[in-house]
C-alpha cells in the first residue's frame, strides 16, 4: 500500500471520526432521556425505590451521535446486590411498560419477555432516541465500566471501536437481529485484533482482571464494585509503565486494514478456532470443554462472562456474508484504484457519507511521513492544526462517568467528582467538580456520586 494511499485513508478515517463522534448536545440529551425514564419508574408503585442506571455503550463512551441507551432499572436491595428472578424481572417491566404508555412520549414500545436477560425496547418521541431497558443488570454495567478502562489504555482503541461500528453498519453485518455481530461482539473483536498485532497493544484480559467477573458479583456491593476496579487499576498501571514493553506506533489506517485482514478468512478458521480476549488467543474449539458443544457459527468468548458466546446472534447462513464483508473490504483498502466515494461506500453507511459530503471539507494532511503513535498519543504535524485542534473540544468529551476513571496511584481508582477533557493533542487531564456543581436540570448522577 503506497504511502499516498495511506495518507489518504487516514485523512478519510479522520473525517469519519469528527461526523460520528458526539458532541455535548448529543450527552445532554441521553443525559435527559435518562432523567425523564427515572420519572416513569418513580410513577410505578412496584418499582419504588429503583433507581435508572445507563451501561453500555454509552457509559464505556463507545457511543455514536446515533447510538442508542442501554438502561438498567435497578432495585432497591439495601447494600447487596439484588438477585431477581427473571419471572419477577419480565412482570416488572409490563409494569414499567404500563407507566410508559400511560405518561406517553414513547413510541414503538416492544416487550421481549423471553431474551436471556428480558428487556423492553422502545423510542424517545421528542429526542428520537433508541432504548433498552432491562432490569437489575449489574452484569451490564460492569462490562460497560470495564471497557471504558481498557479505552484508556491506548486511544486508538476508542476510535477503532467506532469506525469498526459504521464500517459493520455499511455491509449490514452489525445487526444481532438478522443473524450478524452485536457492537459489543465487535468491541471484542478490535481488542483481539489489538491483542494479537505485532507489537501487542492490548494484553490478554486475565492480566487486567483474572477471574470471571460475571461470577463475582455477588455480596456487598460497593465492596465488589471497589475490588473489581482496584484490580482493574493495579493491573492496567503495571501493563502501561512496563518500559520493557515494545510500543506499538501503527496509524488508525494501519491499523484498520490490518483487522480486516487478520478476519477476512474468518468463515473458515470459526469452524475449528475461537476468539478468546480472554487469554488474547485464538483457541481450539475441540480442546476447550467450556466450548463444548459447539452449537454456534462463530466463537467470541465474553471475557467477562465465561463461557458466553459474545456473538451467539451470527447464524450460520450469515457468516459467510460476514467473512466475504472482512475480504472484500480489505481488498478495497489496499487496491490502489480507488477514489473518494468508493472508499466512503466500503468504510461508513450512506447516511454518513452524505454528513461528510455536507461537512466543509477537511485538507489532507501533508506532513512527512505517515502518522505516527509514540506512548499512546498521535503525534502528528500538520500544515493546518485547526483540523486536528476542531476534532476533540472539551465540551465534546467531558464524561458524565466520574466514578470509573483508574488514575490515582495511591487508590488505584477515583470514585469521586472528576471530569475529563480532551485537549487537542489528544493528552487528558482530570479536574475536580465542585461538589455543589450543578449540571442544568440534570437529575442523573453516577451512582457513586450519591
């Protein structure tokens, strides 16, 4: 691939970037859905004292500007961690179900009763937000807060989720309901990919977390919640400040071809091969009894969650589909005869192609040399810096999360009042909130913040 073609692609990848990620108004307005679902609970006498959890992406802040809320109603359970039972969970939520028709603002309402965790489907009228919601879903949060964790081991791990997301939308393989990946199974994917590249940028998970974490959450809960991301901490500190460790400097392009490669005979290897983030291994399928039998098209084991099958949703008749999307798109990337639009076509959906056709166009970069990453920051030097400097400003990406960042040394983990902003040149630094701060009319605050 010529170094043109690469400039190019990550120029493209770049503009991808700014169109998808959300700004402040996309926050607030979740941030209001979620304010407005706890008022529902609150009209509904068998959810007395529930209070609404976001996990997700929009907790692991893997979120698009079109994603969608994954809720949690969690009950009132003193301080352990509630246990219901999925008869009592599916009855809770035709109750909630009622309250949503009864107050209104909610459309295309669908109750799922017999998912494997049961949960209730439906749509903001006046935000055109998609909601999920479940309840008692401590597994869910968990994840979530996990993955936010791993997202600040290296950067890039956050943009590739994204751009893995939209490419998925584009060749409609990121669709769990017609056979294709959940976004969480491609999370999982790009920290395989990320674990597997030469040099490793990500570890195997059980040297973040050894343990099965779904197994975990039981007793007192802020005891669990605190051992959890002291573990999570301890370990990341050491993975990051280990100076014998070689660094990885691969561009987002670089990196990006490299995953469609590496799964683009996926068809073939998921007969016989599993996706373990666990051990960050591929793994015989016939010599791992947690796997067996093998009853699915294609293995990506929950790390948390073991032995869950992540991407039990892709059927057989798809992976096909799926392994020929990773071929052809790999192809695409690499041939020299490409333009503009056709690499748009193969990278995002057409509704994000149209944004970015709107969109001022952004100059290409022309820095010698290709883009590089050196101790999990871009160093890039471009003729116009605005470009970079307009992609990530401080109201974009202050995180209303402040209870899951792992920085402290001494506590290896803040469950305090912080935020974070993105300077421009991609470096972070955390800031007290005044603990009388007031976030507009804003009701939502982390669980630990109460």
């Amino acid at each position: 691939m010529s170094a043109y073609i690469t400039l190019e692609l990550e120029h493209i990848l770049k503009e991808i970037l700014q169109v998808v990620k959300p700004q402040q108004d996309d926050r607030s307005t979740r941030l209001q859905v979620i304010n407005e679902l706890q008022g529902v609970v609150e009209s509904v006498e068998s959810l007395r004292g529930a209070t609404v959890e976001p996990f997700g992406s929009f907790v692991s802040n893997l979120f698009t500007r079109w994603g969608d809320l994954d809720i949690s109603i969690d009950l009132p359970n003193g301080a352990y961690i509630s246990s219901a039972g999925k008869k009592r969970k599916q009855n809770l939520l035709v109750d909630f179900q009622k309250a949503l028709r009864k107050m209104g603002g909610w459309r295309r309402i669908k109750y799922i009763p017999n998912a494997r965790v049961p949960i209730l489907k439906f749509e903001s009228s006046r935000q055109s937000i998609s909601c999920d919601i479940s309840i008692d879903n401590l597994q869910g949060q968990m994840k979530s807060k996990l993955l936010f964790w791993i997202s600040e081991i290296d950067e890039r791990f956050h943009d590739m989720v994204l751009l893995v997301k939209e490419w998925a939308k584009a060749h409609d393989i990121n669709n769990p309901k017609s056979g294709t990946f959940n976004s969480y199974s491609l999370s999982l994917l790009v920290i395989f990919h990320f674990q597997t590249c030469e040099p490793a940028i990500l570890p195997p998970l059980r040297d973040i977390y050894t343990g099965n974490v779904a197994d975990d959450l039981q007793g007192v809960r802020a005891n669990v919640e605190r051992h959890i991301a002291e573990t999570c901490a301890t370990n990341i500190r050491k993975f990051r400040q280990n100076r014998t460790r070689k660094v990885n400097r691969s561009s987002l392009s670089e990196l990006f071809r490299s995953f469609l490669a590496k799964f683009s005979d996926i068809g073939l290897r998921a007969s016989e091969l599993g996706i373990c983030p666990y051990t960050g291994k591929w793994e015989y399928i016939r010599s791992n009894m947690r796997w067996l039998p093998k009853t699915y098209a294609i293995f990506i084991e929950d790390p948390f969650e073991q032995p869950e099958n992540s991407a039990r949703t892709v059927s057989m008749g798809n992976l096909t589909r799926v392994s020929e999307a990773f071929e052809r798109s790999c192809r695409t990337l690499s041939s020299a005869d490409q333009n503009r639009g056709s690499l748009l076509a193969t990278l995002v959906p057409p509704q994000v192609s149209q944004y970015i056709a709107r969109a001022t166009p952004l100059r290409s970069p022309t820095y010698n040399g290709r883009p590089t990453y050196n101790g999990g920051r871009y160093h890039p030097q471009p003729t116009h810096p605005q470009v970079y400097r307009n992609m990530h400003t401080p109201s974009q990406t202050q995180h209303q999360f402040q209870n899951m960042r792992l920085e402290t040394p001494q506590t290896q983990h803040q469950f305090q009042n912080t935020r974070v902003e993105t300077r421009s040149n991609y470096s972070t630094v955390t800031r007290p909130v005044q603990a009388n701060h007031n976030q507009g009319q804003q009701r939502w605050r982390a669980r630990s913040d109460r």
